[in-house]
C-alpha cells in the first residue's frame, strides 16, 4: 500500500522523506522525495472500501517518475509570460526564447545564467544545452557523453510540495450565494482530473490523474 513508499525514499541525518498523500475522488495522490539522487515521485493509488466500512487502498495505479523518464514524445514546458489572450505561457525553448517578443527577449536575458553552470567547464557552457538539459535531455549527462548531472529520473525532488487534484467541481454550492456555480458544475461535469504538485527541479507539473487509461499518469 501507499505506506511502502516510504521504502523508496532514503532518509539522510538532515531529513527523513515522508510521503504526502492528497485525495481526490476514490483515489490517493502521493508525492515523495530521495535525498541521494533528489530525484521525486508522484504516485496514484486507487480506494475503495471493504465490507466492514474500513478504508481499503488498491495496488498502485500509476508511477509519474517511471512514465516521465520513459517518455518518448517531446514535453509540453511553457515559461512565463506573454501578452496572447490564448497561449500566455512562452514555451521553455531554445527557439521560442530567442525571438523578437518582449517576452522572448525577457526570458533569454535570463538564460545568460545557463551558460553560468558550476563545475562545467567553460569550453562546455552553452545555454542551448542546458536547457535541453532542464527540458530531459538526458544526452546532455555526464553519464551519457555531456557536461551535466547525472539524473537517475527526470522529475526532481518534491520536499514540501504536495499534490493538489482538480477534479469536476463537486461542491454543495447554491446560486443564492454562489451565483453562476449550477451552470458552471453542468459545463465542467466532464472536466478531468489533472494533478499539479511543485518540485525542486524549478516547475509545476501536471499529471494526468485519470487511472486505467493510456495517458494515466502522464506528463500533460
């Protein structure tokens, strides 16, 4: 059950990984970290309850590290900020970052930092290959030819984080106080369940919280 994961995660004499666990609907959302490789994980294990009323939590569902480290198709980052009504997030890349938008030169500014990496070598400072680094590119690694850490998963630590589920709106509002609430849990009635949660490798993620799916667990 969920209570094993703390098995995964190696204590240290500065910290002691617990696991942070977040309901949403019949599943349990955790969220954990290893302090040897300050790597994270999100986990999703599915509840249901047993005939004499205890609370009983099924085998695990999905494990979002193992997904992302495994992933294939190329991932969806955006920074902030632009002025588009429809697309505000500018994308974490080399190329949408060097062009000639105030947000693009904005963000670039910021990307003279990459080329700033402790212990590389200036001869290997490039911030087109630290970025790739921070995208998942794990040929970027010093174990795989490149001038960066080592990564043993792709999600960073999650230490003080925990997950939050958005689910289909769910809640006993009224209209009299809430005006607008009835049409708008009809509208979203549908809406699926993402699960956001921050880490220390700089981002907000979100994962598809749905389970039994092919994109259960994944990266959205």
């Amino acid at each position: 059950n969920i209570a094993k994961l703390s098995s995964k995660a190696n204590g240290t004499a500065l910290a002691t990984p617990s696991v942070n666990t977040t309901q949403g609907g019949s599943v349990t959302y955790g969220a954990t970290y290893d302090p040897t490789t300050w790597t994270g994980d999100v986990t999703a294990f599915p509840i249901s309850f047993n005939s004499d009323g205890t609370l009983k939590v099924n085998a695990l569902a999905w494990d979002a590290s193992v997904l992302l480290s495994a992933r294939s198709a190329a991932r969806k980052i955006v920074t902030c900020c632009t002025t588009s009504a429809t697309s505000p997030g500018l994308a974490f890349t080399t190329s949408a970052m060097t062009g000639s938008t105030v947000a693009a030169q904005t963000a670039a500014a910021y990307t003279t930092y990459f080329k700033q990496v402790p212990n590389v070598a200036s001869t290997y400072q490039s911030s087109a290959n630290f970025l790739a680094y921070l995208r998942g590119d794990t040929t970027q690694e010093v174990a795989h030819g490149g001038h960066y850490r080592s990564r043993s998963a792709l999600l960073g630590d999650i230490v003080n984080s925990k997950t939050y589920p958005v689910l289909a709106p769910n809640q006993p509002y009224y209209d009299g106080k809430n005006p607008g609430y009835s049409a708008f849990k009809a509208t979203s009635a549908s809406r699926a369940t993402v699960v956001y949660v921050g880490a220390n490798d700089g981002m907000l993620h979100a994962f598809d919280g749905s389970t039994g799916a092919s994109t259960s667990g994944q990266e959205l």
